[in-house]
C-alpha cells in the first residue's frame, strides 16, 4: 500500500500501525489547532501551536517518552520556542479545552467502532448507558514554590468522566482543578449533558435528590445505589423477586420529594449478596426510574456491577499509560495530561473494537490483555515513525468512513492474538504473619532454597 518497509510493519505490527493511522486521521496537527481556535476563550497562539504541546505531553502520556524536557529535547528544531514557554503554555491550558479534546475524540471514533460493528451489546435495550464515576489525580512532586516547604501530599485536581460501556468509549470529562472539591459540587455540569434515553449509572456518592430529578427532568432514567442519607418513604413493602448468579433480589416501590415538593416514584432493588464485597458489604441497593416493562429487578441488579468499566478504564489508564504525570504540578497541566490520556484510552478502544470485529467479542474482552498492546506500541512506534516518514501517513486522512474502517478490519485480521494474551492469577493467598529478628537483618536467599531441597 504504502512501499515494502510500511508493508514489513502491517505484517509484524499490525496494531501499531492502526494506531498511527488513527492518529492521523483524527489528531492530525490541522484538526487539533481547528478545535483549539473553536474552543479556546482566553488562551490564544503566538509561536506555540496548540496541537505542539498537544504531541509533547501525548509521547509521555503513551510511554514514548520519560517526560515533558525529554520529549521537547527530541522534538523537531522547528517548535521554535524555549522549554519554559512549553510548560507556560501547558500551565495555561483552560478547563474548557480539556472537555472539548475527549469529546472530539468521541465523536470522531464513535462512527469506526460502530462502522466495523465492534462495539458490545448495550447493557439494557432501547437505553444509551452512561456510566459516571470520579477520578481524583494523584499527588505530585513539590516542585512548586508554594509546595516545596509541605509534606503534604499535593493533589493537582480531580474530573468525572462520562464512560460508554458499549463502545469501550470515555465521551465526556468535567475537569475540576480544586483537589478538595466534592464530586457533588459538578453535579449542575453534569446535568446539562443529560440527554433522552439515556441510563445513567452511578455509585451512592452520586445518590443526591438534585440529581435523581435532574436525569427525570431530562427524560432519561438511572441506575444508582443508594447513599444511607437520602430520604425517602415506602410505598410498598419489600418483597422477594428471586435469584440472580450472585445472590437473592428484592423489590420495593419507594417515594422522594424535592424542596419544590415535586414527588418522584421509584424502584428500590436491593441485592442480598451471597459473598460480600472486598469493602465487607453483604449487601448492594440500587435506585432506579427505568419502568418495570423495560426490565425486571432481576434484569437490573447485575446492571450495577458494569459500573467497574470505568473503574478497569482508570486502572489501564493508570498501569498502561502514564496519564498522571507526577512533574506535573499546576491543575491545568495535570489535567490536561489526563485528558490525552482519555483520548490515548479511546484509541486503543478503537483497536479493541477491530479485533472483536473480527476475532468476536468474548475473546477479545476475556484473552486480550491492553498491557501487551500497550507494549508493543511502546516497543515499535518510535521505530516505525523513522522508518516511514510523516508524508506517507497522510493517505489515512483522505480515506472515507467505510474505507477507514476496512483497513482498520484488514490490519486486525493480521494480529497475532497470542502476543497479547492475558495471563490471570488465581485468588490471592492472606500473606503468612513475618517475624523479625534483630539478630538476623539480612538472610541468604541462596541458603534457605538449598534448606527447601533437604
């Protein structure tokens, strides 16, 4: 398609090559400063492109490279502009921007998935799941001036992001730079991208009376456990629906009125767990609007346990991207880093969605291990990027939808799915109880394997 070294990289890496088309064809350098001068209120561009600092702090967030100066120090003579200037254009990125970028790559890869038919069935029929949960970003290095005299640690700030379980997709983030702030505090901003048909699913920090009327007012409906504080009031008594695989299902019909006074009717479902949870729970309840001719308790009880979607999201953003880059000290730019790595998450969803296009959902969601595929692309793609110049990725950007999409099928029917094959350990054993003996710091490992022979 492209010459024989191109071709040498479709047979031997085929993934990272689908990454780089997608690249290409989503975050090229032309669309990312297009949306930057749509989206940009105060912020503006002088000698710094936007979509620069867009491709610095991305190789460090994809493991490219080991931080900001390093990328900046391997970037093309051409940037033009001192390091300081980078990390003041990183330090200034606005909340706004930050929303717009995760929201784009959606919108841009939604369509792939659901060209190549690579999405997962929705959790419940007739309804667009939308999974909300809050991540707050870890702490970083004092390297700020305020920062350098505390031992405390330093929290750069916090977001909720808006998951889609059906397309493995993070389509909205509402970033927040106060580390402190309450996750309820962004409820308003939550509200507003409420749409019709949607479910949302949530956990009891999320529990609040604003909220629960908001998503009716919006005409969706929601799946959320209950917080011990709300109020409420029986209509019904509670009453045994049956068994699911993880315990015995309980229904009730509950009453809630608002501080207008407007009243709202509910499901209350609780589930009896037959383990408890890691947390000590034996029990989970779950607040819900969804009509009983939609789907029965028994049908919603495990839908709350597909809340850990987002959770294994933040856990591959975590192990597999370097999302959180601790040098980062000032809000914007911790944040903006997570952000890329919201769109680096979404892009490998894209390449999940081609290999369960043609290898089949369960196993690629059962067999396929991100950490592999998050290692290959770090292994090859600096490689690939010398071998093959810019010019000859730019074909991705004049192909249609249709097209993009059976190239996309084509490079995922050539991966080797056994060089990314998950290797699951069984139950943890409880560690055995240490002792420590003053007498004895240090032991010989080489010693006590030879006591083990005897």
């Amino acid at each position: 398609m492209l010459g024989e070294v191109f071709e040498r990289f479709v047979e031997k890496s085929p993934v990272s090559v689908m990454v780089r088309g997608l690249l290409e064809r989503v975050l090229n350098p032309e669309k990312l400063d297009a949306l930057f001068y749509r989206t940009a209120l105060k912020q503006y561009t002088r000698d710094l492109l936007f979509s620069t600092v867009f491709e610095l702090l991305c190789q460090v967030v994809c493991g490219l490279r080991s931080s900001v100066h390093a990328a900046y120090q391997r970037s093309d003579p051409a940037i033009g502009v001192s390091i300081t200037s980078v990390y003041n254009k990183l330090n200034g990125i606005e909340p706004s921007m930050n929303v717009a970028l995760v929201q784009y790559s959606a919108n841009e890869l939604r369509p792939l998935i659901e060209q190549m038919a690579g999405g997962l069935p929705p959790l419940l029929a007739g309804y667009r799941s939308k999974i909300l949960d809050g991540h707050c970003l870890d702490a970083t290095q004092h390297r700020i001036d305020e920062l350098r005299p505390l031992q405390a640690g330093a929290l750069p700030g916090k977001a909720l992001v808006v998951f889609d379980p059906a397309l493995r997709l993070a389509i909205d983030v509402l970033p927040c730079a106060d580390g402190h702030a309450q996750e309820r505090s962004l409820l308003d901003e939550v509200l507003e991208t409420v749409e019709p048909g949607d479910l949302w699913i949530a956990d009891r920090n999320f529990c609040t009376l604003k909220l629960l009327f908001g998503i009716t007012r919006g005409k969706a409906s929601f799946l959320i456990r209950e917080h011990a504080l709300l109020p409420w009031e029986a209509v019904t008594s509670l009453r045994k629906v049956g068994r699911i695989d993880t315990g015995r299902v309980y229904e009730q019909t509950i009453r809630l009125v608002d501080d207008q006074g407007h009243e709202l009717r509910l499901r209350r479902v609780r589930l009896q767990l037959d383990q408890p949870t890691r947390d000590g729970n034996e029990e989970i309840i779950m607040l819900t609007d969804v009509p009983p001719q939609a789907a029965d308790a028994r049908t919603l009880a495990p839908l709350y346990g597909q809340r850990w979607t987002i959770e294994g999201a933040f856990q591959e953003m975590a192990q597999q991207l370097n999302a959180e880059i601790n040098t980062l000290g000032y809000p914007q730019a911790a944040l903006f880093g997570f952000c890329i790595g919201l769109v680096a998450y979404n892009v490998l969803s894209v390449v999940k969605a081609a290999l369960r296009s043609v290898h089949g959902a369960e196993k690629i969601e059962t067999e396929v291990s991100g950490y592999y595929v998050a290692n290959e692309l770090r292994e090859t793609y600096q490689g690939m990027m010398i071998a093959v110049p810019q010019e000859h990725w730019l074909i991705f950007r004049l192909l249609t939808l249709p097209q993009m999409a059976e190239v996309l099928v084509q490079l995922a029917h050539k991966v080797r799915l056994s060089t990314f094959r998950k290797h699951p350990r069984g139950p943890k054993k409880p560690p055995p109880k240490r002792v420590y003996n003053k007498k004895q710091p240090h032991v010989s490992t080489a010693k006590l394997l030879a006591g083990r022979k005897e």
